[in-house]
C-alpha cells in the first residue's frame, strides 16, 4: 500500500488497450497515480517493483489468464484490493474470483461513472484499513506506554525504603510495597484484599487510615501525622492521604510509614545529654549567682560604679543561664513525658483568673492594663496537669507582657469554639513580622530588632508552650502585625459528655 491514503496507486492489467487507457483518463481526474500492463505475468513484474494499492484485472486475458494472476496476487501480495474486469457471459468466473478473494468486480463493457463507483468503494475501504491499522498501532503503543509506566511505578514501589500501603474506599488494601510489609512483619505471599486492621496492628492507626479511606478527609489539608510503637521497641512515623478521583471523589488512602527508631534514640541520647549537663551546671550557676548577690549588696558606698556595673552584668547574665537551664530541664521532662503525670479535672476559667492577679504586679511596673474577659458560657472542666496549664498561659501572658511597651494592653479573652474551650491572649505591642511566624515555635529561635533587642529571654518559651498545648491534645495559633500587636490563641479540647 502507498503511504498516503489521500492518493491511491491503481495498476489497470486488461489486453483491450481501448480499456487500459479510457480507465486511465478516469482514474487520473480521480486522483490516481495509474500503472498499465496488457497482459498478466507484465501486471505480477511490475507489482514486484512498485507499490499498488488497487488492481483493475482483466479474466479473461492470452497467456497467463486472470485467475491464475488472482492466485498469485493473493498469495504473495494480500494487502492490494483485486477489483476483477468480466464479460456479462462470464458472471460465474467472477463470483468465483470474489471466493477466491477480490474485492469486487465490474463488468464489460462499463461506464465511467459504473468505474468511478467501483474505485471510490475500494478507496473507502483502503482508507478504513489504514485507519484501522492506525488505530491499532497507537492503541499498541498506549498498552506498551501502560505496561511501561506501570513497570516503573512498580519499580519505585519497589525500591522505596518507606513502607507503601493502598487501601479502597472500604478500607482493604490493594497494594504494598515490601518495606511495608517488612515494618510489620507480613510474608511476602501473604495476599491482598484483605482490610487494613488485617496486617497493621496498631489501632489508632487503622482508624486513622479507615477514616481517610471513607472520605471523611478529603476536604482537610491538615491530616496529622501519626507515630507509634510496636513491641519489639521499633518506632514509626506514618503519613496518609487520600486518593482523589474525579468530582473529588475519594477512593481510597494511601499510607507511608517510615521507620524512626534511629531518630528516637538519637533524640533520646540527646536528651539525656542535655538533663545530665543541665543538673550539672545549675548548681554552680545558682551558688555564683547567690555570692554576686551578696557581694554586690555589701559593696560599700565608695565602691567605684564601673565595679558594682560589672558585678551587676555578671548577674544578670547568670540568672540567663540558669534561666536556659530551667526551660532545657523542663523540655526534657515534657519529652519523657514526666511533666504532665499529675492528671486532674481543670477549671480554666479559675486558673486563668490566679494567673493574670498573679501577674497583675508585673504589668502594673509597665503601666500597663492586664484584664480577663470572660463569655457568659459555662465552662466545661478539661483534665490534664494544672502546672502544664499555669505553664502554657503564665509563659504566653509573659511575653505579651514583655513585648507589649509601657502603657500598652493585654486581654486574655476566654470563650467556647464547637468543642473546644479557646483562649486568647491579645496584645497591642511590637508584633511580629510574617517571615517569623512560622519560626516562633522553632527552639532558641528568636526575633531581634531594635525594640527587642534589650528583652531577655531563652528561646525556648514558646516551643515548651506548643509542646505542652500538644499534650492537652490541643493546638495553638498566632495572628500578628508588626506595630499593632499579636493575638495568641489556643484551643483545648473538651472531653465528651456522657
């Protein structure tokens, strides 16, 4: 077959010259490309060195006859469409070459429209095979493109060291890598299909995941990250997501575990190092602390000031250290968990109330107006550890103090959002600027400017703060504006009614 299917090669084989060359004229207004050949074994030379779509073939023909010239076209060239040339006496030789497979036939004598008719059919049908074989060879290489991208995934799959998990949206799995099922000690046989709670044995984590997988987070960015442990002292972190189909449908979870036992450690290690080294120093910091007092206290009138400065400086520097100690010490415990063990219900409209009388003086010393305001709701009682409590407010209401200039305000406004009782500490002071915000949290990280500069402080207030609100099971926010203020907020969790 020629290549374009637009214009087609016809070889027109009859001994009638008054036949091969009328059908040329026709054929050519048509479009054609015409090859002609008064005789059989010429038309089968010329097929062996030029490409023919069509044959126009005479039956009846000296020599080599039509049918003997069908056979050999069908048999060496079976992409060419044969339309046979017979006499009206010679009917039964055509049907019989229709068997033995020729497109069509026309008889003699023909018109040129009876022609026309013919070729423009076997044209049709010339163009619809090529279409066909298009067809079939993209859709060959879209199967081969298939196959390949789904090697490849596989592939990845494959070689991920975090363990890879697929569920359908009923929860049961469809997929697991082998770091997968290596984490939670599945055989490599064990088969597929079965639901999530089958092959994980940590419960909060099938809820999660079954969650998830019924679509209860699809319209959520925020799905938590989850950790947990298993006997055999390992330790995993564990991602999912779900999986969006069209309309935002959702079909399914994805899950991706990855194995922190290392990280555990190290931070264990860690840790440790710093309680050790913390209980070490404290102590003779505290002592060089309390002897500068009393030195500082007994220098006399005539003491020269650039001592007693000095003296004073090492002071202050000192009660610093002590200071980064206490909040390394207290960032320890919280990590053991050994800072929030004593559990009881908390009324925090009370203890917010104890806290800011408390620190009513300090205000006071800045002139500057420390208030509660409180909604008209009743509120429920949360349980957790009072001192965790009075830590997270005490060190929030600290800093609005301290970052708010003298003659400035502070609220600490309480009310109930949906289930959650939520606290916000407002201020109108400094504020901070956006390309800090999402540092403030970050341990030592702190934020120097010219009215800053002179506030002491760790660096580790608010990251204490954001650990403890976590042990509550709550969240904490902050919305500020440099020169306007900034307004702290934290949601603590009510327990269910029963």
């Amino acid at each position: 077959m020629t290549d374009a299917v637009d214009r087609i090669r016809v070889l027109i084989v009859d001994d009638e010259m008054d036949i091969r060359d009328g059908s040329e004229r026709i054929l050519s207004k048509m479009g054609c490309e015409v090859l002609k050949a008064d005789r059989g074994d010429k038309g089968l030379e010329i097929l062996k060195n030029e490409p023919v779509d069509l044959v126009l073939l005479d039956m009846k023909m000296p020599g080599m006859d039509g049918m003997e010239v069908l056979n050999q076209i069908h048999r060496d060239y079976p992409d060419i469409l044969v339309v046979v040339i017979t006499g009206f006496a010679t009917v039964e030789t055509a049907i019989e070459a229709m068997k033995k497979g020729a497109y069509d036939f026309i008889p003699k004598p023909f018109e040129p429209d009876q022609l026309r008719i013919v070729v423009n059919r076997a044209w049709d049908k010339l163009r619809l095979r090529a279409e066909t074989l298009r067809l079939s060879e993209e859709k060959r290489r879209t199967l081969i493109d298939l196959d390949t991208e789904k090697s490849r995934i596989h592939t990845i799959l494959e070689s991920l060291p975090s363990g890879t998990a697929v569920t359908d949206n009923k929860g049961l799995v469809v997929l697991m890598n082998p770091a997968f099922k290596r984490h939670f000690s599945i055989p490599t046989d064990r088969p597929l299909g079965q639901a999530i709670t089958e092959y994980v044995p940590d419960s909060g984590l099938n809820d999660l995941v079954m969650d998830i997988s019924r679509g209860r987070h699809v319209d959520f960015d925020d799905i938590p990250v989850y950790e947990f442990s298993l006997p055999n002292n390992k330790h995993f972190m564990a991602n999912a997501k779900p999986v969006l189909g069209d309309n935002n449908a959702c079909l399914g979870a994805v899950i991706s575990i990855t194995d922190i036992s290392t990280m555990k450690i190290l931070n264990k290690l860690k840790s440790d190092f710093v309680a050790k080294v913390s209980h070490e120093l404290r102590s003779p910091l505290s002592t060089i602390h309390e002897q500068l007092a009393v030195v500082i206290a007994d220098m006399v009138e005539a003491a020269p000031e650039s001592d007693k400065q000095i003296l004073s400086r090492a002071k202050e520097k000192t009660f610093s250290l002590i200071s980064l100690i206490s909040d390394l010490l207290d960032l320890s415990r919280i990590e053991e968990g050994v800072i929030c063990q004593e559990i009881k219900s908390i009324k925090v409209d009370e203890l917010l109330k104890d806290i800011v009388d408390f620190l009513q003086t300090r205000s006071n010393t800045k002139k500057q107006s420390l208030v509660l305001e409180l909604s008209e709701e009743t509120f429920p009682e949360i349980t957790g550890d009072a001192i965790a409590l009075e830590s997270i407010f005490g060190n929030l209401i600290t800093n609005s103090i301290n970052y708010t200039p003298d003659g400035g305000s502070i609220k600490v406004k309480v009310d109930l959002a949906g289930i959650n009782i939520r606290v916000q500490i407002i201020d109108n002071g400094f504020g901070i600027e956006s390309k800090h915000l999402e540092n403030i949290f970050e341990r030592f990280y702190r934020i120097k400017n010219e009215k800053t500069r002179y506030i002491t402080g760790t660096g580790l207030g608010l990251p204490i703060v954001k650990e403890l609100v976590s042990s509550f099971g709550g969240i904490i926010d902050v919305d500020s504006t440099p020169g306007h203020g900034s307004v702290f907020t934290v949601l603590l969790p009510v327990p269910a009614q029963t």
